[in-house]
C-alpha cells in the first residue's frame, strides 16, 4: 500500500493556489509584525553579539530561558503535554533522561573531593525547588540572620569622654545606693 503522504497528487487544499496564496499573506504579516516585536537580548555563543530572537512573557526567547519553567514549577521536571499524542513514547523518553543525568550526577558526586562536596551539597541547599513563597521566605531569613551577625560581630564603637564621665557617675550613684541600703538594713529590725 502506497503511503498517502508521499503521493504527488494534489489534495484538494493543499499546495494548491488558493492555499499558497493564505500562506504568502500570513508569511507578510508575519514578517511585517516582527521588526517591532520585543527582542531577546541575550549574549549569543557563537559570537557573543545580541540575540534578535522574538522573546517570549518574560523577555527571553525559548533559547536562553524563555521556557524555563518559573515560581512553583521552578527546577522541577517538566512533564509531556497528556493530550499528546505519543504522550506514552515521550513520558518514557523523559523518564530515561532523568534517570541517566542522576546516574551521571552520582558519578560526577562521587569523584569529588569533600570540599568540592561540601560546596555542592551546600549550593543545592540554597536552591531547594518547590513552591517560590517557600523559597522567598528562606531568602529573606538568610539575609536577615545575615544583617544579625553582621550587627553582632560588629566591634563596638570607641568611648568618648563624655560616656565615660557618665558611666563613671552611674556607678558612683550605684555604690552610693548600695551604700545607703545597706545601712537601712543594719538599722531595720528588733533591736535597732
């Protein structure tokens, strides 16, 4: 049986004048709206100059993290479209990707050093995945835990005359109390 596909044949609509026609208009639309669409702007690889690819929400295009996945989904696998239709064929696939980048990771663990370790296992704590409210929260802790020591370790500042004229006053007043309390306990009592 011939395949359908490859038959030279018109169908009807397809390659025909009336079909060739919409697809040149859309084509001129297409490249009349594009000059003033929002750019990328990333650095190129190959040559360092200005992405000039169209960019997506978020003001990069699918190439330099358009796509990445933001906010809840953050660092978490991105799973195949279920209305797909080879959605079994590319679930297998994803899953086969992400078993052999672990085996891969665990090789590439394993081979470290302890402080090469250390840092990994510490850089992987900071960039916990999962909800972004959770990892706002941890942020803004690290930093104020941050801005505490810094206040803490901070040393203090040099005494001025002045602060030590008053402190000296202060335990001179302190003396003087105790002084005078303890000569109200010796006169309080039976046989005073």
């Amino acid at each position: 049986m011939k395949n359908p596909r490859r038959s030279k044949q018109s169908t009807g609509w397809r390659g025909s004048a009336a079909q060739r026609l919409v697809a040149v208009a859309a084509l001129r639309d297409w490249n009349a709206k594009r000059p003033i669409l929002p750019k990328c702007g990333a650095k190129r690889k190959h040559d360092g100059g200005v992405c000039r690819q169209v960019a997506l929400a978020n003001g990069r295009c699918a190439w330099h993290g358009g796509r990445t996945p933001k906010k809840d989904k953050w660092h978490q696998p991105r799973w195949p479209n279920a209305d797909a239709p080879d959605v079994a064929k590319k679930l297998h696939r994803k899953i086969a990707d992400l078993d052999r980048a672990k085996t891969k990771r665990a090789a590439r663990v394993a081979k470290m050093s302890d402080e090469q370790r250390e840092r990994h296992e510490a850089w992987h704590r900071a960039r916990q995945p999962g909800a972004a409210a959770l990892r706002q929260q941890a942020r803004e802790q690290r930093k104020a835990a941050a801005s505490v020591r810094a206040i803490l370790s901070a040393p203090r500042p040099p005494a001025d005359a002045e602060t030590v004229a008053l402190e000296r006053q202060i335990a001179a007043l302190k003396a003087e109390r105790d002084h005078v309390i303890s000569e109200q306990q010796k006169l309080t009592g039976a046989f005073a």
